[in-house]
C-alpha cells in the first residue's frame, strides 16, 4: 500500500539503489517488497516510511556497511562430533555418515550419499547465538566436496528462530546450483540484518531430494560483521 502511495500520491518511481550495507535504499524498488522491515525491526519500518515521504532523508546508522568480523561459530567436524544431527525426511534413501578418511581439515567430515533419487535429507546444528547486535550481518561458509552429484545437489542454510516464529531464513538453494564433481570448495551463505529476537540458529547442510551422488561437509564458520 504505502508503495502505490509513492507512485499515485508522490508521484515517485522505481528506485533499485542499495544502502552502503545492502538493504533497498527506498521502498519504490521495482521488486519484492516483503522482507524490508518486520515487526521484530521497526526501526527499519520508520526509516522505510520517512524516506518514503522525503527521498533526501539520511542514511540511518543501521544501514551502515558491516566490515569489523568475529568468528562466533567454528567447526571443522571431530569423529566423536554428537552435536550434528542426521535427519532423513519421509521416503528419503540418503545415507549419512561422520567420515574419518575424507576432509577439508583433519579430522573427519559430515557425510550423506544418495544412490538413487528419493526425499531429501540435512545434517543440522542448532546453537543459541550470544552477543550478536540488531543489524549485524552473518556470514555461513561450508567446505563442500561432491562426488557425481547431480540435479539440484546441495545447498546450505542457516534459520533463525524466536520462541513463536521463524525470524529469518537464508539459502544458497535457487541462487547457487552446487553438484557435479569438485574438490573441497567453500562456499557462503549470508544474513544481511540479524534481528536481535533470535532465539536459536539452525544451520542445515542439505542434499536434494532428486540428486544422487556423494557430498562431504567440512570446516563450517559462523562470522558476524558490525
């Protein structure tokens, strides 16, 4: 609504230019407009409103770009590793393993391989995340080696969860196709405004459903930017 309000009432037209962090300058983009603001960032929601009305308003601190790392979360995966759990969906023929004899960093890697094509499946890790500010950005890299991976391949993610809701959800899945067959790669996954009413991060390493082939995970890091 506000939007339309823009074009018919102020006369304004599309607008695609970028904040210094990465967020949409301006409402008037000519795209998706859900995911802006929410009610978990309302400061979000009274910059959008204001430069809406007054296209000269300034560049919110919020909207600052993120350089200043710290690695919050490191795991180059151990044999003994129990914190990673396996999950098989419904109908999934996926087997997984912790590999010992394959890997990025020694000693062992997560491992899931699909002999035919079935229901997906995901190793996930969850953690409560500490010390993170409103507006930080979180970066998810993953070494990643496939074996004859095919089809829609992998993907990885990272969710954030409040007590009641899922307050962000970031996937390399429809942005980046990742199968074939390749030595240990890393890729990333980003969270550009981390929202401060996060109770639980969930990281997922994915293979899907209509894919065969062999993926190992290793050397998985969490990087938050303020």
């Amino acid at each position: 609504m506000f939007h339309e309000l823009g074009h018919a009432a102020l006369e304004r037209g599309h607008n695609n230019t970028l904040l210094p962090n990465g967020d949409y300058k301006t409402m008037m983009i000519n795209g998706l407009l859900f995911g802006l603001y929410s009610k978990d960032t309302p400061e979000k929601r009274a910059y959008y409103l204001d430069e809406l009305l007054d296209s000269s308003t300034p560049i919110p601190s919020w909207a600052f770009a993120k350089v200043n790392p710290t690695v919050i979360f490191n795991d180059s995966i151990n044999s003994t590793d129990t914190n990673w759990e396996y999950s098989n969906t419904t109908n999934s023929t996926h087997s997984s393993e912790i590999n010992s004899t394959i890997f990025s960093t020694p000693g062992s890697s997560l491992k899931i391989s699909a002999k035919e094509p079935s229901a997906f499946s995901f190793w996930r890790y969850r953690f409560s995340p500490e010390g993170l500010n409103q507006g930080s950005r979180l970066t998810m890299e993953v070494s990643v080696r496939l074996e004859n991976v095919t089809n829609d391949g992998i993907s990885i993610a990272m969710r954030g969860d409040s007590d009641t809701d899922m307050v962000f959800f970031n996937t390399t899945q429809g942005t980046t196709t990742i199968n074939g067959t390749s030595p240990f790669t890393t890729y990333t996954v980003e969270t550009p405004y981390y929202v401060e009413t996060v109770d639980t991060i969930n990281l997922f390493l994915i293979l899907a459903g209509n894919s065969t082939g062999t993926v190992y995970f290793d050397d998985i890091k969490i990087t938050s930017y303020n």
